[in-house]
C-alpha cells in the first residue's frame, strides 16, 4: 500500500475508534446531566385547603416545573445560537424546490416507522395506506426524491410509539422539558427511543458502519422543521405572557390531537394477532387533524 494511502486508512480508523469513545461519553454525560437536574429542583404542591389551587397543580401536571423551565430556557439559548440562524439561513437563501425535495426524502424515510406503529395500533388501513405511499414515492418518487403520493391523492399519516402506548392505555406521566429535545412526557420519550432504535435506516447504518447517518438525518429534520415553524414560533412566543406554559399546553393538545388521528378517540388495548382483520378495512370516514406546531 502506498504511504499516502496508508497515511488516510489510518487516520479514517483514528477517527472512527475516537468517534466510538466520544459517542457513548456523551451519552452518560447527558444521562447524569439530566438526572442531576431532575433531583435539584421540583414544584411546591399547593395546601390540601386550597382545593381550586390543587386541581389546578393536578391538572398542570408539572411537578418538576422549576427545572423544566430551567432546561426550557437551555434550549431557548441553543436554538437562539445554533439552531434559529441555521433555520432562518435555510428558509431564506435555499431554494424552495430544494426544500421541498429534502422534506419529501425525509418524510419517506420516516414512513417504516410509521406504518410499525399503525400495525401495533391495529390500524390496518391506515397502515395499508402508508406502505402504498412509501412504494410509490420510493419507485416513481425517485427515492421519496418527489412526493408522487400525494400528487396521486394518497393520504399520509404520522404515528409514532408513542401514540402506539396512549392508544394501548399508558398513561402520559408529568410533563418533561428535555434537553435538545422539548417539550415531552415519560410515555413518549419511551416511545421517541423505541422509533429511534426499530428505525430501518439507523439498523441499516449501524450494520453498515455509518454510524453517522442517523446523527446526520436528525440535524436535517431538526432544520427543516424549525424552518417550517420559525413564524408560528415567534407569534406564539411574542403574543404569550409566559412562552413555556404556552409551549406546554400547545405540545399536549398536538399530542391529544395526533393519538386521536383528529377524531377525539378513546384509548383501546394492544390489539392480539386474531383480533387484526387479514384484508384492508375500508374507512372512508378517516380524516387526519394535525396542529401547526412541532
């Protein structure tokens, strides 16, 4: 092997050992980080005499609202910093075409996930629907390249584990603020970690030694959704008295909103393997309500 070339292997093989350290460091750094700022501080429930301020903390459900208002202005910082310029630089000076192709080939990588958790909500045409979409923008679509579905009338979705566990009866727990992430709750934190791990495309990167792919699409999505949502974002937050507890209660009726599918469902068991239906069930009632803001 020539010098040169035995010069770049070696330094392609530092990188990846060093990324491998740096990588699962990071993660338990957080992991402390988040623990430690979980135990440092938490909201002071009302006297049991005052019933009205009591419903009012229950309802709430923030009981850690002193350090999720703490993480909340973290974010607030790094997006103000980092994420916000990138944004604002993205849906300024990239042309609208090219937008319109990354958010396509994003949401047609996402669609595997979506149509695993229509399948466990027992969802089956509504799962039916999203394996047709993801054939079609996958073939004629060029790759998700160009939303073919959709120009074909074809409706899309968006389920995560999330909802798959609100739907299965599990209940939300307190309201989170994490770090990078916002706005969430124990029940879907779980779920963002189960999508995460069952994605086909990170199975494939892990299995193929590019490790970076999923990293690399996270900060993709994470552009060109706060590019989509700088204007809603900035109205929410300079018409609101207090911008965290409007965030709160945005997130939780997106959420409501997404596991009902807009219908205002209630939530059903696990669906067993004879209660799924073997065909398509035709539904032509089904109309998919989804807030603005993510």
């Amino acid at each position: 092997m020539p010098p040169v070339n035995r010069v770049v292997t070696m330094s392609g093989q530092t990188a990846a050992m060093n990324r491998e350290r740096v990588l699962p460091l990071f993660s338990r750094l957080m992991c402390w980080m988040v623990v430690g700022m979980l135990l440092s501080g938490c909201a002071t429930p009302p006297s049991a005499d005052d019933r009205d301020a009591l419903a009012e903390f229950a309802e709430v459900n923030d009981p850690l609202e002193p350090t999720n208002r703490g993480i909340f202005e973290i974010n607030r910082a790094m997006d103000r910093l980092a994420l916000k310029p990138a944004a604002t630089a993205y849906r300024d000076h990239l042309p609208g075409f090219i937008q319109g192709r990354v958010h396509d080939i994003l949401a047609n990588l996402r669609a595997p996930v979506i149509f695993f958790n229509e399948m466990l909500q027992g969802e089956v045409h509504r799962a039916m629907q999203t394996l047709t979409r993801f054939m079609v923008n996958s073939t004629i679509g060029l790759a998700g390249f160009m939303d073919m579905a959709t120009a074909l009338e074809m409706e899309d979705h968006d389920e995560d584990f999330g909802q798959t566990l609100a739907i299965w009866g599990v209940p939300e727990g307190p309201f989170l603020m994490l770090p990078f992430f916002g706005p969430s709750n124990p029940r879907d934190t779980v779920g963002m970690a189960v999508d995460f791990l069952t994605d086909p495309l990170r199975l494939w990167s892990v299995n193929s030694n590019r490790s970076l792919v999923p990293i690399e699409r996270a900060g993709t999505q994470a552009v060109d959704g706060r590019a989509g949502n700088l204007d809603l974002v900035a109205d929410v937050e300079n018409s609101s008295l207090d911008f965290y507890a409007a965030i709160r209660s945005l997130y939780r009726q997106r959420r409501q909103d997404a596991i009902s599918n807009g219908r205002g469902g209630a939530n059903r068991p696990a669906p067993g393997i004879s209660e799924m239906p073997l065909g398509p069930v035709l539904d032509t009632d089904e109309e998919l309500s989804r807030s603005a803001l993510k």
